[in-house]
C-alpha cells in the first residue's frame, strides 16, 4: 500500500510526520511504501491532529489541497486526548460511548517509549503507581493504597513531550525504576481515556492495571490475556486482587511483551498502522460518511467552554 504523509503547518523538526516516516524506515518488510505525491497514494494519512491549537476544527485538513483534490483517499491517525468521529481513520482516545467503528479503528500512541525491558529482574513490588493526580478525578484514590509492597508517589508538572524541562531525565529514570520493580503497574486514564503509561507497562514485560471505564484498547488486542481491568471509580478491593493474583504476573508480563513486541514496537508499528488502514478502505467509508462529519460529543463541548471561560477570565481586567 502506498502511503502519503502530509504536512498541515506543524514544524518540521516536532511534526509527527517525521515520526512515521522513521517509522516506515524501521520497517523491516516491503509491503508499504511512502509515496512523496499524493495522487499516487492508495491512502492520504494525517497526522499531526494532536499537534494543532484547534482541538476541534480540522480546517487545516478541509483546507489542505490534499483533502481538496483526494477527499476520499484521506483518513486521520488521531492522538489527540477529546477525539471525535471527525473523519475515517485511527483513534487512541474515542470512547466506547461515542466510538463509531465503520469509520474509527482504536488504536495506539504512534511512539511509545520502550520502558527498559527487564525479564531477569525480579520485582520486588507488588504495585506501583507514580504520576499527578490533576489529568482526572479517578486517580486520587490511587494514593490512599496501602501495601507493604506498595508504591504509590505523587508526581505533578512532568510532561513527556517536553525533556528540556529541569529535572525531566530524572523523573524518567525513577519512573521507568518503579515501573520494572512492579509486579502490576497502576494505569488510570488522565484527559484521555487512554493511556501512554499502558504501553509503557507493557513494553517493560509488567502487568498493567486500567482504570478506565470508556477506554476502547486497541483493535485486535485481547486485555484478558496479559491486563487487569478494574472499575475506575472504586478500587477498593484491588490490593487483595492483586496479591491473590501474584503468581500468575510472571506469565501475564511475558504475554504482554510479546503483545508490544507483535503490535507496537517500532520496527512493527507502521506496517500494522498501514494494515489497519488497508482494512478501513477496503470498506469504502468515504461512500457513507456524512458530508460534514459527525458532531463534537459533549466532551469536547464542556472542554471548549471551559477554554473560553478561562480565556474571558484572562482577558477581563
């Protein structure tokens, strides 16, 4: 399949677009190829949605001469935390409340950090969970767990987009310790339903724990095999499910390497992306699409009012 990346006013040295063409360059197979004209790509793939100011409109997409001309031949690998059913393509973040799945294929962050894998380590602790409770409600009960094996720390400002910030290498060091001395690693959902931290468990060989309820994993991955899916309003009762659960967290975290190993390492990620769009198009979505999309949810409502409030309060004296 031939695959056109283009380019909608991000700058070059941050755009996600150079992320995926390092991505088709680590492929290891042929099946797949970037094409530099769009007119002789099978597919058009937007990336850089989460990259925009915008958290709505895509005017830059309807405004871009590829979607002018190629309309049908465009979809959308769309990471950003409050997405809609905007246009045919990937999603990380839809809910399963509002998830419309002839045209929205859930997926995966497109570059995961790949959390040192320790398979000869053995953890010495049965939980762990280290990050800020201020990206959703859900997550302040985390730091009343208690366990004599337990790690639960409170960690606010860190931003993994951001490494020049002070202090940010060794943040990331003391995360990636508490994530491979962890039997099961705590992933509660922030803004987004998903979470960078599940790929992160997983591609360590750990256990991850999701709390989140509206979260949709992605297309072909069976959470049963390697995951613990907990209500995330309520975790009473998780430590003693997590002790009784203990000696199977071996075989759990070796399931779940070989599902990042299989699905979302790097050397794999594009040619599954490109397989994943393969399947939508066969289903021609274009031909049934609505003109002009389907309407934000009230997620995204709430989000932009609560932008436009505070952007009142900034400007009233």
């Amino acid at each position: 399949m031939r695959i056109h990346l283009p380019s909608i006013g991000v700058r070059t040295e941050i755009s996600a677009v150079r992320d995926f063409e390092r991505l088709a360059q680590l492929s290891g197979s042929a099946r797949h190829d970037l094409v530099a004209d769009p007119a002789e790509a099978d597919v058009i793939l937007f990336t850089e949605l989460h990259q925009l100011n915008d958290p709505i409109s895509l005017s830059r997409v309807w405004q871009s001469p590829e979607f002018k001309t190629h309309a049908h031949k465009c979809y959308v690998f769309d990471q950003r935390p409050r997405s809609y059913c905007s246009m045919p393509g990937l999603y990380t973040s839809v809910p399963w409340r509002s998830l419309r799945r002839q045209y929205q294929v859930p997926w995966s962050y497109h570059m995961i950090t790949d959390v040192p894998h320790a398979p000869d380590r053995e953890p010495d602790l049965l939980f762990s969970f280290v990050g800020t409770a201020r990206s959703h409600k859900c997550r302040e009960q985390l730091f009343g767990l208690s366990h004599p094996r337990g790690l639960v720390r409170r960690v606010d400002g860190h931003v993994n987009w951001r490494p020049n910030d002070p202090g940010f290498a060794e943040r990331r060091d003391s995360f990636a310790d508490s994530v491979t001395r962890a039997s099961f690693v705590l992933c509660p959902r922030g803004r987004a339903t998903s979470s960078f931290r599940f790929y992160e468990t997983i591609a360590a060989g750990r256990v991850p724990v999701v709390l989140a309820d509206d979260w949709v994993p992605p297309a072909g991955v069976n959470l049963q095999e390697f995951a613990i899916v907990w209500p995330e309003r309520n975790v009473s009762g998780l430590v003693d499910f997590l002790e009784g659960l203990e000696p199977d967290a071996s075989a759990m975290g070796r399931r779940a390497r070989e599902v990042f190993e299989e699905r979302f390492a790097p050397e794999v990620m594009f040619d599954n992306i490109v397989d994943a769009l393969n399947t939508l198009a066969a289903t021609l979505p274009w031909e049934t699409f609505p003109r002009f999309g389907y309407p934000p949810d009230r997620r995204v409502v709430r989000h932009l009012v609560g932008r436009s409030r505070k952007l009142l309060g900034q400007l009233t004296p």
